[in-house]
C-alpha cells in the first residue's frame, strides 16, 4: 500500500477524501478506515502516507483510530465469533468515536492547540477525479522496472514504521509468553474492575488486530463483559504505543501523538461503560 499511495498524485488522495478540513473529510476517512482490509500496524504506514499526502490531522487520527480490527476480513471472523448484532455495534460505535476524534482534532488544530499538517493542498475547481484518473492510467507505462522501482520505494518508506512494529511485536510475543490466557477469561468480568484492567491489558499488551480478535470474543462470551471486549479492540489502538511513536515521526510532534489516547480514551471507556450497563440491566 506504502508503494501504491507514493506513486499516486496528492490531488487523488485528497479528492478521494473529498476535502482537506471539515466534517466531510473526517467521515470520508473513517468509511476508507472501514474499507481497507489492513492488519493494524500495516495501517499505521498507510496512516502516515495519507500525512504525506495531504490528509488532515483529524483525517489520519479517524483512519487510525477505526481501521486496525474493522478490515473486510476480520469483520468476518468477528461475526464468526461473535454474531452479527455485536459486530454491527461495535462497528458503528468505532465509527461514533473516530469520527468525533477526528472533528476534535481539527477543531484543536483550528485554535492552533495543535500544529496543522504543512503539506495540506488546495484541490484545484475543475479537478475531476475520474476524468484525471483515466489521463493518468493512460500516460503510465507498466512495466517491470516501473514495478520494481515502486515497490523499493516502498520498502525505503516502509523503515521508520518497521523497526517499531518489531519492537511491538517482540513484546506482545513476550507477554503472551508469561500471562495465563485463563486470565483474559476471569479477571475481566462487566465491573469498573474489570474494565479497568481491560483498559490495562490492552495498553501493554499491544496485541496486533488479528491477535486482539480472539481475546475479544472471549471476553464476550466467556466473561460476560461485551463492553470490555470492546474495550478491549477500542483502547488497544488508542493507547498503542507503536501507533503513538508512529505520529510522533510522521508528524514530529509529540503533542499530536499524545492527544490520540488524551482523545479517544475517555470516550472508549464511557461507552464501554454504559454497554455493561445496558447489558447487566
């Protein structure tokens, strides 16, 4: 994906999320966070690829946010696990936050709170998307060093994101090592208790999507605790700390990094709540 965006003009990215400021544009986002069938630390390199090319700080904020476990694929294996009606609630719920995550960024960014993304671009009037898109496909010539000269570029962008994601996943490898899975299925009934250990786990685990799905249902369904398990998905990304290292070097700034969990978090957790409290009642 990291080759792909870098050999399409910013204009195409940013008329495909209709606009640079706005509502739109985050809603925009959130639906292409939806769509796109990546893990969650593949996510995060196409994350900082969409700040290259002009996206929003509330546009890459949303994206990150809601993408990590609501790809295609592991939509299907949620469903699987856990039914229809839990998946589309959870869905929609994810949607609710990333959303209103990434119209507070803006708006912070707005009020100078936050620094703004300098490569943001102004969509020329008479720029249509298809229509450019055909002159495009048109003038490019496919061929093998065309290919190849892609995805090295790739890789080389790819190098920042990579040595962090190692660094995640040896230590998720080494959690998973020492930590009972029976505690996943005990400790973490429907209580503030329990949620708050959810909370806990979620951030220093720093389980990737795929392996968070499992764990998830299981605290649905053996637990009891449907809003901590989707707790469990929600906090996971927004207290990532590979995802928070991430920012930082895409956006050089600390500040942006920091306010992705400052954001996200409380809201993760007040609907959480209020799921176990209209399951329990």
């Amino acid at each position: 994906m990291i080759a792909v965006l870098g050999r399409v003009p910013r204009e195409f990215v940013m008329s495909a999320l209709w606009t640079n400021q706005g509502i739109k544009g985050v809603v925009q986002a959130t639906l292409a966070g939806v769509l796109l069938d990546l893990c969650s630390h593949g996510i995060l390199m196409v994350g900082a690829k969409l700040y290259e090319r002009g996206a929003s700080i509330g546009q890459v904020i949303a994206f990150l946010v809601l993408s990590p476990w609501n790809s295609f694929s592991l939509t299907l294996i949620i469903i699987a696990l856990i039914g229809i009606p839990w998946t589309l609630s959870f869905i929609f719920l994810s949607m609710v936050i990333a959303v209103i995550a990434g119209v507070i960024f803006d708006l912070l960014v707005k009020r100078q709170v936050l620094p703004g993304n300098p490569r943001q671009i102004d969509i020329p009037a008479d720029f249509r998307f298809w229509r450019e898109a055909r002159l495009g496909l048109s003038s490019t010539t496919f061929s093998v060093s065309f290919l190849v000269s892609m995805l090295i570029d790739g890789l080389k962008n790819s190098t920042m994101e990579v040595r962090w994601i190692l660094f995640g996943v040896l230590l998720a490898s080494a959690m998973r090592a020492f930590i009972p899975a029976e505690l996943f299925e005990q400790a973490f009934g429907p209580t503030i208790l329990g949620l708050g250990l959810t909370i806990i786990f979620a951030t220093v685990l720093e389980f990737c999507s795929e392996g968070s799905t499992p764990i998830a249902a299981d605290i649905l369904t053996k637990a009891s605790a449907p809003g901590n398990s989707f707790a469990f998905l929600m906090g996971g990304v927004a207290t990532d700390y590979t995802e928070i290292v991430v920012m930082r070097d895409t956006t050089k700034s600390w500040k942006i990094a920091l306010f992705l969990p400052l954001i996200s978090l409380p809201q993760i957790i007040a609907i959480s709540w209020l799921i176990n409290s209209a399951v329990s009642n």
